[in-house]
C-alpha cells in the first residue's frame, strides 16, 4: 500500500506546482493588464451605478488633476464636481437604457488645466452583472483637441487658399477623381480657348486633347494617388497649341486642383517689369528726384544718389556726413525738421515724412527749397534706417510766391474791372434806350472779357499788342490782312492797359461795322503803332479809308466817352479824334513807360 500512496501523493505535488505556476501567469497577465490599463494613451475609468469610481487610469486621473488613489470609492461629485451633473446624466442613461453612448464629442475645460479648451471623444459601455442588470459603466475618453485645432486650422487654411485663387491672375481648374473638370476659372478658359461654362463637367483630357501619354498626365495621377502636391514646367503641344504651362497640382479631398499658366506671359510680365524699373528710373530723371538713405545702424552712413547731390552741391567723391548735411539747412527750419523727424520715429516701426525745407547748395550758398519725403525704418532697439526721395522744389516755391503776387493782382484789377463794369452801366444807361441797352452792354462785356482771357493766360503779364488787336476785332478776323491792315513792332502792353486799348479797339470796330469804313466792301483800316525810343512817346492809331463818307456824331455817347475822356484820364496821354469824308482818324500818344510791360530784369 505504501507505494501506491506514496504515487498519489506524487501526483497531488505535480498538480499543485501546475495550479501554482498557471496561477503566477494570470497575476501576471493581471498585471501586465493592469500597467497597459493604467498606462493608455487615453483616459480610462469604471464608474458604479452609484456613481462612485472603480477605477480609474493616470490618464484620467490627470485630466480631473486628482491622484488616481483618489478617486477609488468616491463619487464624481466628491471629485469633479463641475463634471457630476454630465456624467452621472449619461450613467442614468446607460443603466436605464443598457445601451452604449458612443462616439460623444465634449469640449470644455479640464481641471489640471483650467482656461484652456480643450475637445474629447468619449464612449460609455454598460458593465453587467451576473444577473444581466448594468451594475457599472466603463468610460473611455480620448482627447481630440490637437485633432479638432488641425481641422479648423485646416479649414482656414482652405478658405485662405480659396481666396488667394480668387485674386490670382493664374488659370486654374478643379478636377474629381474621374478627371472631370468640376471648377475652372476665366483665365483657364481663355487658355485653352472655351467658355468656363463649357468646360466644367468635360473631361481633363478633352480640354487638354495632347496631355495623355505625358508627364503632364503623370503628374495630376501621382497628385491623385500619393495626396502630394507636385510642379512641373511641361511642354505641351496639339495640333492648335504650342506653348510650355507652369503648373502646380495640389490634392484635393475629391480630386485634384491645378493651377497653371503659359510661362511666355511671365516672360512678357518680366520683360515688362524691367521696362517699368527704366520707366521709374526715368521718371525720377525727368522729375528731378533723388534717392537716398541714412543708416544710424551698425555704423552712421550716408548714401546720396548723384541726384541729390546736385541738388545740395556735392560732388561724388565728397563723403556725406551729419557735419556735411546738417550744416546746409536754413538756421530757421532746422529745429522744426529735427523735431519732425524725430517725431516720426517715435510713432512706430515705420515713420513717415513729408516735409519742405530751405537749404544753402554747398557749392554756391544758393539758398534753394527742397521737397523730402522719407520713411523712418525702426526694429526694437528703435530706429535704424532712413531711405526716402528729395526733389529741388525752388522753382515751385517762387511760382506759389509769383501766383500769391498774381492773386493779390487779381483783387486788384477785379475791383477796377467792376468799378469800369459800372462806369459803362452808368454812362449807358444815361444815353442808350431800354431796347439797345441789353445787347450794346453784353458787347461791350465781351470786349472786357476777351482782354481779362488775354492777361490770364499770360499769368498777368503784358500781352502782346498784335494778339490784343486780334482779339478785339475778332468777328472780322476774315479781313486782317485785306481790308484791315495793322503796322507796328512787336511790343508787349502791360497788363493795366490793356484794358483799356482793348475797349478803345472795340468801339473803334463796332463804328467801323455799323457807319464806316468796314460797313461796306470797299473800306479799309490801317492800324498802326510805335514805341519811339527818341522821346519815350507811344503812339497808336486807327485810320479809316475808301468807305462811305464820314461825318461828326452829332451825339456823343459811351463810345465818345471811352475813346476820349476816359482814355485820357486812365493813361496821362493826347488822344485825337477826326471825322474827314475820307474816313475816321483817331490816335493817341502816352508815355511809353505807362503803355508797356516793364523789362524784366
């Protein structure tokens, strides 16, 4: 008997170390279980039917910002209470239910980082017990947040691409994954010489007949395939196109968008560039601006084109400086171009200038006034360049001085011409009747008016006596040189006779037309002037021949008036007027220095 006991005895000590041995695997695999549970990537929790946490791994735990320990027997209010309502709503749910919530997306704010928003998916699965009755809720919570920042950032930066095709000049089309066109823009159109409305729905390839079988094709399929943007710079040749396409293909998430153009156009565009850099090199030419730049930074530095220094009076070896550029400012206009500057600078990155100033021209001491406008580059340790243009604006300066002059000269002469206005108002209404009146008066404005155009547009200058004549006579302007015959020098009239010769012609013209010489076929007129620089006499005259018989006005009126008395009083000289049968002579003779424009000098 001993034998055989002891041979069950064996076998009970070999099932024993077998029980043993298989236990130690399963608190391993437990184990192994356990540090996989609590070391997942993503949040992980057994919460009860009364709410109170089984388990919980670090990852979760650390969102709620509580130790895992911690949560082991309490509730989710005793925990997280600002995630007690949420949570044990959706543990009611899936204990009444028995149904799984899967797939929930929470955003909101977590406990270990509060402030920042942050976005779950979450999935909550009934744990039954041996009755079949939800006894527990296993929770998985994994974080989307770096998912759902990528997503809108990749929305935006489809809409920020959408927009960009939009302002592009480049043609571009949107094909699907059967490379049928599904947008396509004007410029794609053009090129390929079809409506946009024609292309959309149309093959790739029919669009582009000679693409197939090349790396043109190649390219959109790889783009297609692999989700890679490529570029390719392809010669593309049909039987009614030669012409190389630069061309980007981007993937799209139905397809493929290709932007392309015909790189002739940007060669054209090229050229064109370089033609408008010779076109602004000339422009700063012909408009006398110069370039230049002030560095204070790392070292202070002048560069002054070879404009600019014609402007100051350098010369190209002369090293600009502060003690050679400062110097030449107008003592008076210095301190407000400092402080213009200096309040440019401090207005930000970038200051701009535009100011005017007085400078002395090195090389002569000229006094000159110089344009400059400027901007005020600046970084963080403040401003460190200055780049901007200078332009010599004297000319300018004395033509606002000269206009200024014009202006107050205008005030002037516009209060004489309405005092003469009304000193022939006066005279004619005294000696017209209401029915002539109107147009008598009109005619003699105009007279006035063509002498004011006159003086304008010689900016108030003399006029010259020839042109002054024409004016005056210019509804018989078909007879200058025929029947009206005018001898005399060039001279020019100064501006405050003018208008009075202008009047004086005027009515000389009307009496002609209506009783004298020019009121027939036959008459003529010579008019003739002199400056004898003997005795510093002017002398005009206006003399009538070969037309009907003259006789003295038994009325004297405006016209008398105006060629006589008043020209006599406004220019100090002898007027004479004559009516012999041959026809009318009248002349007057004025100081010289009063009738002429003054020289000039």
């Amino acid at each position: 008997m001993m034998p055989l006991a002891a041979s069950v005895h064996g076998a009970d000590v070999q099932d024993d170390r077998e029980l043993l041995r298989e236990y130690r695997e399963v608190r391993q695999a437990l184990s192994a279980l356990a540090a996989i549970y609590n070391d997942a990537p993503v949040g992980l929790a057994v919460i009860g039917a009364d709410f109170r946490f089984q388990r919980i791994n670090s990852r979760l735990a650390a969102l709620h910002g509580v130790p895992a320990e911690t949560h082991i027997g309490r509730t989710i209010h005793e925990v997280t209470p600002q995630l007690a309502d949420i949570g044990e709503s959706l543990i009611r749910k899936v204990v009444e239910t028995g149904e799984p919530i899967l797939n929930l997306e929470i955003e909101g704010e977590t406990a270990a980082e509060p402030g920042v928003r942050r976005s779950f998916l979450q999935h909550w699965s009934p744990i039954r017990g041996e009755d079949g009755t939800v006894v527990a809720v296993n929770v998985v919570a994994e974080e989307t947040t770096a998912q759902k920042r990528a997503a809108r950032a990749l929305q935006t930066s489809e809409a920020t691409v959408r927009n960009v095709l939009n302002a592009m000049g480049d043609a571009f089309a949107v094909v699907d994954k059967a490379f049928r066109i599904v947008l396509a823009n004007s410029e794609a159109a053009r090129i390929n010489g079809n409506a946009t409305a024609d292309m959309v729905g149309q093959s790739f390839w029919d669009v582009w007949p000679a693409a197939p079988g090349t790396t043109f094709e190649a390219l959109l399929r790889e783009v297609m395939a692999e989700k890679l943007p490529r570029h390719l710079e392809h010669h593309y040749v049909s039987d009614d196109q030669d012409l190389w396409l630069d061309i980007s293909a981007y993937p799209t998430s139905d397809g493929v968008a290709v932007f392309y153009r015909d790189i002739s156009d940007r060669k054209r565009a090229e050229d064109e560039l370089k033609r408008n850099e010779r076109r602004l090199s000339t422009a700063l030419r012909a408009g006398k601006l110069g370039v230049f730049e002030h560095h204070f930074r790392p070292r202070n530095s002048y560069y002054w084109d070879s404009t600019v220094r014609q402007i100051w009076g350098v010369d190209e070896d002369t090293e600009i400086t502060d003690a050679v550029f400062w110097p030449t400012i107008h003592p008076e206009d210095g301190p407000r171009v400092r402080a213009v500057i200096a309040e440019a600078a401090a207005a930000g990155t970038l200051g701009r200038v535009d100011t005017e100033y007085r400078i002395y021209r090195a090389s002569d001491g000229a006094l000159r006034w110089v344009n400059v406008a400027l901007d005020i580059i600046s970084d963080g340790r403040g401003p460190y360049r200055v780049i901007g243009t200078a332009q010599d604006i004297t000319e300018r300066k004395e033509a606002e001085e000269h206009a200024q002059l014009l202006m107050r000269e205008i005030n002037h002469r516009s209060k004489n011409l309405l005092a003469v206005v009304q000193s022939i108002a006066h005279q004619m209404a005294r000696n017209s009747d209401l029915e002539t009146f109107p147009q008598r008066f009109a005619e003699r404005l105009a007279s006035l008016a063509s002498s004011q155009d006159l003086l304008v547009k010689n900016n108030w200058r003399g006029v010259p006596l020839d042109k002054l004549i024409a004016s005056q006579l210019s509804h018989y302007k078909h007879l200058l040189g025929s029947r009206i015959h005018l001898d005399g020098e060039d001279l020019r009239i100064a501006p405050a006779t003018a208008q009075n010769i202008g009047m004086a012609l005027h009515e000389l013209a009307t009496n002609a037309a209506k009783y004298g010489a020019l009121s027939d076929d036959r008459g003529e007129v010579v008019i003739a002037w002199d400056a004898a620089a003997d005795d510093g006499q002017f002398s005009l005259s206006w003399t009538e021949r070969n037309g009907p018989p003259v006789a003295p006005p038994e009325h004297r009126g405006l016209g008398s008036f105006i060629l006589t008395r008043m020209f006599r009083h406004a220019l100090g000289g002898e007027v004479t007027q004559e009516f012999p049968p041959e026809g009318l002579r009248w002349s007057i003779r004025a100081p010289a220095a009063s009738i002429l424009e003054a020289a000039e000098g």
